[in-house]
C-alpha cells in the first residue's frame, strides 16, 4: 500500500513540474510573439526574421549545403 502512495505522489510531482513548466513555456512563448510584433509595428518583416533566426540555429556547413541546393534548383528553374 505504501508503495502506491509514493508512485502516486511521485507521479503528482512529475505531473506539477509538466504543468509549470508548460505555464513557463506559454509566457516565453508569448514573449517572442510580443518582441515580433514590435519589430513589425517598427517595419521589420517578421517572416523575414523568423527565417533569419531559423538560419542561425543552423550550423554553418549545413546552412551553407542548404544555400548551394537552393541556388542550383534555382537555376534549374531559371529564378536565379
């Protein structure tokens, strides 16, 4: 018996932390939206940037492989 009072306990404290840490998640989240619309209420295009940060994520060998493919489907299709 008092072993399913622990896992019911541990279990609620797994529980807990989830949920905090989703409410965390939802403020971060939030904030990011709010600083995007600043930038954009300032004239930045947002999607612009939100490529730009997806782009920095990237290691660079792989940003660059990624550019090289993109330029030759754009030449294939006559954009470049």
């Amino acid at each position: 018996m008092a072993e399913g009072t622990v896992a019911a306990d541990q279990l609620r404290l797994f529980i807990e932390r989830i949920e905090r840490l989703e409410e965390e998640k939802k403020a971060i989240a939030d904030d990011v939206r709010d600083v995007y619309s600043e930038a954009k209420a300032n004239g930045y295009d947002t999607k612009i940037m939100r490529m730009i940060v997806r782009l920095r994520k990237m290691e660079t060998h792989t940003r660059q492989e990624q550019d090289a493919l993109l330029e030759t489907y754009r030449t294939a299709l006559g954009l470049a």
